[in-house]
C-alpha cells in the first residue's frame, strides 16, 4: 500500500504538468492619466539614513524667532500657545477622565481617600513562611491538596519557602488552608 502511494507521489512530482495558466498582470495606468512626454520626478534620498546624524542648522529666521521668544516675559511667553492655537486652528484637547483610576496620593484630598483605604478587604493571600524539615513531606502533600499542581510544581514551591500559595482567596478558605498547612508542620500567614 505504501509503495503505491510513493510510486504515484513520485511520479506526480517528476511529470510535466500540461496545462497550467500563465498568469500576469499588467500594468494600468487607469486611475491617473499621465502626460506620456513628462520626465519622471527624481527624488533625493540619502544613501543612508541615520536618524543619529546631526541635524542641519536652523534658518537665520528661525533663530531671530528665537531669540525674539526668549526676550519675552514669563507672562507672554504662556500666552503664545494659544495665540498659536486660535492662528493655527488647532483642535481643543478635552480633558481625561481620571475616574476609576489610582494616581497615588494628591495632597489636599487626604480625607477621603483615607476611609476607602479602611474598607475591608476580601481577597487574600496565603504565603508559606517555613516548615519543620521532618514535616517537608506532609506540607507537600498538603500544598497539592489545595492547588492543583504536580508533585514537582509542590515540591519546587515548598523549597523555596517564602513563597505565595494561593492567590485571591476568600478569608474562610484562607483560615482553612492556613490551619491544615499548621497541622501538616508549616507556618502559613495571610496577606
């Protein structure tokens, strides 16, 4: 069965196909009609673009404006930006609702932020701090119980005490877990 479907494989591969069309496309220029005595446009392009060379030197326009900008006060150099803007007709940026975001402590709205922070917390962690070195083997059994990884995933876990066990935990299963890995001969805490 095998030699047959090799044998016609084979001879798939080494026979000429009869008729395969050719296919092309053409170019058509039928979207933009092109003056056909016009001479191409030759584009300058660097041999080699370094975005680390340095920068050819601003006009003597540019630096006039510069300098004219510096001369000003603090006061009139804030208001050229939105002189600029109205000139310019640039969009209005709208302001980013921070609502929903943590951006750390701002000074003055200490009050509030201080009763959110004392809601009481749901999710925990149970971390493993140590072990009897005897009990090594009843805190593995126990770290499978609860988790579902291997026994090599229990055991790397176990020996590289202090370590996280289980993550976003209710506090009862917390408890649960904390007192079975004390009964096993470990130290587990609540975070």
């Amino acid at each position: 069965m095998r030699i047959i479907t090799l044998s016609r494989y084979i001879c798939h591969l080494t026979r000429p196909r009869a008729f395969v069309p050719f296919q092309s496309r053409a170019f058509q220029p039928d979207v933009v009609s092109r003056d056909s005595k016009a001479k191409p446009i030759k584009y300058k392009i660097p041999q080699v673009y370094n975005p680390y060379d340095p920068r050819p030197p601003p006009s003597d326009k540019i630096v006039q404006l510069a300098e004219r900008i510096g001369a000003l006060s603090e006061e009139e150099r804030g208001l050229i930006m939105p002189a600029l803007a109205e000139r310019l007709k640039l969009p209005k940026l709208q302001p980013i609702s921070t609502e929903g975001m943590d951006l750390g402590s701002e000074g003055g709205a200490a009050g509030p932020k201080a009763e959110e922070k004392k809601a009481e917390k749901t999710a925990f962690d149970v971390k493993l701090e140590k072990f009897d070195a005897a009990a090594k083997i009843k805190v593995i059994k126990e770290v499978r119980a609860f988790t579902n990884l291997g026994l090599k995933e229990a055991k790397d876990l176990v020996e590289k005490v202090p370590a996280v066990l289980k993550q976003g935990v209710t506090k009862e299963e917390a408890n649960s877990i904390i007192e079975k890995i004390k009964a096993a001969g470990g130290v587990a805490v609540m975070e």
